[in-house]
C-alpha cells in the first residue's frame, strides 16, 4: 500500500489476487450505485489520510480481503522484511495471535483481538514492541458501506502505555462495480497514567 511497497508487494494487491475480475467484465452498465459511509457525510474521518483508492471489486470482497484472511498479515509480514533491507535485524512480524469475531459487551458491536511482536528499527529505544490490535466492526452492510475502527496499543515503545493508535477504514460503493477504500489514523492520547502521575505531583 505505500509507495516503498515494490513489486513483491504490489503483486499482493487485491486486484491481482483473483477477485475483482469477473465483477468488472461483468459490471459495464449494470454496477451499483455509489455510496457514501455516514462518517464521511458527517466529517468524522481521522485527520491523516493512510490510504484512498479504489478496487475493481465490490465492498464485501474487499473486507473479507482486508479482514477475514490471511492477506493482510502476509502483507505486513512481507512489507517488514523489504523495509529490513539487508540490516541483521531483519526480523518479521511475528507470533501473530488471533481471536474470533465476537460481539463485544459495550458496543455489541463484532470485535476481534491481535496481537504480534514487530521489530523497530530505531537507532535508541527497544528493539521490538509487543503491538496489540483491536478490530471493531462500526457497520457492516455490504449494501451500503462498511466501517471498520482499529485501535492500535505498543506498550513496550517509550509512552506506549498513554496512546493509542486509531484507524478507520471505511469501505464504499464507487460506481460501476468498484469499491472506494479510505484508511484515515490519527494517534489518540489516553494519558490515564499521565495524569494520574501529574496529579499526584500537583497535590
Ligand atoms: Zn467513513
């Protein structure tokens, strides 16, 4: 997905995987109408822009892609090597733990918890973080648009118990048979230890 990617992972890309083909020889003329999740309608997308582009195949192809198979955790095992180079600490993704979908209590919304180690390839700081991953499934109608939440915890990288990293991935019809990808992120501050510390120091 990001320009540094290369031709090893391009070659991953969900067009090529053998999905979107047949729906775009058969979509001319009879596709579906666009949509529009509601996050975008009410401006309620992440400040950073990860990701916006389109697949030749329709929303619930993607997701499955994106969520429901073992793409994705190839593709970020692959993109970490390449960005690896030839350094001794070309270490993969790795001990990648997964849950199954269940409805979560709060929201009864389906979540779905991963974990994995990923090395840093910083000069100072540890040499790896534990990165623990929520998936939350905000709307899901393959009619319509999808709308996933991701939140994203390295507890072992400096500050790593006070933020979070969001990330929404909103997948919706682009007309004809494609499907709209947008992954917007922003870094969320829980800081409950911080100011849990600070407030001690101030009474
Ligand atoms: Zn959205």
């Amino acid at each position: 997905m990001s320009s540094t990617s290369g031709d090893r992972t391009r070659s991953r890309a969900p067009s090529d995987a053998g999905v979107g083909t047949a729906m775009v020889v058969g979509g001319v003329g009879k596709g579906h109408a666009k949509t529009e999740c509601a996050c975008g309608k009410e401006g309620k997308h992440f400040s950073e822009t990860a990701l916006s582009t389109t697949f030749p195949s329709t929303p619930e192809k993607v997701y499955n892609l994106m969520f429901n198979s073992g793409w994705l955790k190839e593709f970020m095992s692959e993109d970490q090597k390449l960005k690896g180079e030839s350094s001794f600490d070309a270490v993969l993704i790795r001990d990648i733990e997964q849950s199954d979908w269940k409805p979560s209590e709060e929201t009864k919304n389906l979540t779905r918890g991963t974990s994995y180690i990923k090395p840093l390839n910083g000069s100072i700081g540890p040499k790896q973080t534990k990165c623990h991953i929520i998936d939350e499934q905000i709307h899901c109608d393959y009619d319509d648009y999808i709308v996933m939440l991701t939140t994203t915890r390295t507890p072992d990288v400096p500050s790593g118990g006070v933020f979070s990293v969001k990330t929404k991935t909103c997948l919706m019809w682009a007309g004809g048979s494609s499907t709209k990808v947008l992954v917007t992120t922003q870094v969320d501050w829980t800081g409950k230890s911080w100011v849990k510390g600070l407030s001690c120091v101030l009474i």
